[in-house]
C-alpha cells in the first residue's frame, strides 16, 4: 500500500476503530512507522504539556522537566506494554502477531496526543476556576485512547469482549513483571560495575 493510503487508513482507523484494526490484522493495512511516529508525538506533547501548560493547571517547575528522558520513559512504556500484551496473548490463543500488537497501540495513542495539544492551549485561555475545561479535555483523551486499544486488542487477537478484559488485567501483570525484572537486572549490573570498579580503583591506589 502506498503512504498516503496508509495515512487515510490509520485516521479511517482512528474514526471507524473496529473496522480499521479488523483490515490492520487481515490485509497488511497498519504501518508501523506511523505507529512509532505517534508514539514518538505523544511523548513530545506529553513533556510540552508539562512545560507549558499554564500554571492554573500546572504546578511543575518547568526547568525539572528532562524532555529526553520522558520520551525515552514512554517509549519503553509502549514498548514494554506491546512486549507484555504479547506475551500474555500467546498463551491465550490471541492470533494477533507481534507488529500487529505495536500497530495498533500506536494508532491508539492518536487521541491523547490530540487533546493534550489542545489542552496545552486552553490551559492558557481558561480563567482560574475553569479548570473542568482542561480537565474534561484531557479526560476525552484517555478515554477515546482506552476504547482504541480495548478494540484494537479485541480485533486483532479475534476476542470477545470478556476475554479482551481479562487479557488487559494480564497484560498489567505482565508489564509489572517485566517491570520488575528490568530492574532487578539494571541493580546486578549496577553491583557487578561497583564491584569492579571498586577493585580497580584498590589496585591503582595500591600501585
């Protein structure tokens, strides 16, 4: 499929969910680099949002806001959440393979980066008790995001609704393990380069 229809694909996705994912599974109509390129949006937006919303909604000190780091923070989460949700559905009989899972995460992540854009500018146009505004905006998001994924999870492993739930909670689970184990494993490494370091430094000092 050519770019620009992969393009009217992903916002026919982003309108028409169920339909769109269900063609994302069975005729090669997702792209991944539109998928990335969300993902990489909404972690700008989401840093931008936090920089310079207004301080009617905003209480962070714009300067201990790292960009870098929280791109990097949400495309491990994306990451860690595909890895997770397939993990989960492979054992589950899901028949959605691993780019089909990134896919559609992807394409999900359109409807928060859309409302934190637009809640960044109202932010600025909202007097002090008109938060709700924002609020309500953002919320939108989130929600329209959820019921993407929830979709998108639900066509491409050809779900029931039930068993798309019990799949989410599984994949939660899931991710906390990964989670966990990433940490456990960055401490030994931590442990290990300490412990080496600590005898080099004795042996430099000693020679």
């Amino acid at each position: 499929m050519k770019r620009s229809g992969k393009w009217q694909h992903f916002f026919y996705t982003v309108s028409h969910p169920a339909d769109g994912y269900y063609w994302i599974r069975h005729q090669e109509k997702g792209s991944l680099g539109i998928a990335f390129l969300m993902v990489i949006l909404y972690g700008i937006a989401f840093s931008m949002n936090r920089i310079s919303a207004s301080f009617i909604v905003n209480d962070i000190e714009p300067r201990t806001v790292n960009l870098p780091a929280e791109l990097a923070g949400v495309i491990a989460l994306y990451f860690i959440l595909c890895v997770g949700n397939w993990s989960v559905t492979c054992l589950m009989e899901g028949e959605g393979r691993f780019r089909d899972i990134l896919t559609a995460t992807g394409y999900a992540l359109f409807p928060m980066l859309v409302t934190t854009v637009a809640a960044t500018a109202v932010s600025h146009l909202v007097a002090e008790n008109e938060e709700a505004f924002y609020t309500i905006l953002m919320g939108l998001g989130t929600a329209y995001t959820a019921v993407m994924l929830l979709i998108g999870i639900m066509q491409i492993h050809n779900y029931t609704f039930g068993k798309t739930l019990v799949t989410l909670f599984l994949t939660v689970v899931a991710m906390l393990i990964i989670i966990f184990l990433m940490l456990l494993v960055f401490n030994f490494i931590t442990q290990v380069y300490s412990f080496f370091r600590g005898i080099y430094m004795e042996l430099v000092f000693r020679v």
